[in-house]
C-alpha cells in the first residue's frame, strides 16, 4: 500500500464514480457530499482503526446521518484498503488485523486515507448534485 501523490486524484475519483455506480446515481447528494466530509475529518481525529470500527457499529444509534454515513464510508474505505468482498465485518476485520499484525502497513494506509480524502472531499464536490 504505497503512496503515489500523482495518482491519488485519479484514484480517489475512481472511488466516487464506484460508489456512484453502486448507488447507481450519476450525483452525489448533500448528505453524501457530509458523509464525505466527515470521513475525511474522522480520519484526521481519530483514525482509520476508529473510522472502520464506526462502519462496523451495530448500536441503537440511527438516523439520517447515520444511514447516509456508513454505506459512503464502508465504500470508500473498502475501495482503498482493496476489499474483495466488502461488508461492514470485512472492513473492521481487515484494518484490526493490519494495526495488530502490520503496523507499518497499517501507519501506510491511514495515511493514504488521509491523502484520498482531500481528493475524495474534491471529487465529492464535483459530482454534488447541482441545485
């Protein structure tokens, strides 16, 4: 999990556009764009462990903000981590496993996480839906 600074946009857009065809819409909504946003500050604050594990939160907690949340931030972090077969598990299992077995691997991934996600937050803007 190397960091290539002149392909983070490129693949960070590849990321959206996923997500985008998953959802299968052609724009990101408000919540969207705020779900986004608040992975790429999650991330700053507390950490790709911590981001995985709120995906991963099987708690009373719902809502909008919680609704829109998880399934953007379970695609994105999957997409970056490489996941073959994403699920909320999958995502906590393999980042738990890099910061217990390879913590160099797992210092490496947060911070491309913290790279993609300036790039994320960009292309996020991009494909917001235009009111």
């Amino acid at each position: 999990m190397s960091v290539h600074p002149e392909e983070m946009s490129l693949t960070a857009h590849q990321h959206i556009k996923q997500y985008l065809n998953s959802e299968i819409r052609d724009t990101l909504s408000d919540d969207d764009l705020t779900a986004v946003l608040r992975l790429s500050q999650h991330l700053r604050v507390f950490g790709l462990l911590s981001a995985a594990g709120y995906v991963n939160q099987a708690n009373a907690q719902k809502g909008q903000v919680r609704e829109r949340t998880v399934p953007v931030w379970l695609s994105l972090l999957g997409q970056m981590i490489s996941l073959e077969e994403l699920t909320r598990e999958n995502l906590k299992e393999a980042v738990v496993e890099l910061a217990k077995d390879r913590p160099q691997e797992y210092m490496a991934a947060w911070r491309r996480s913290l790279i993609l996600a300036n790039h994320w937050n960009f292309w996020a803007r991009a494909y917001q839906e235009k009111k």
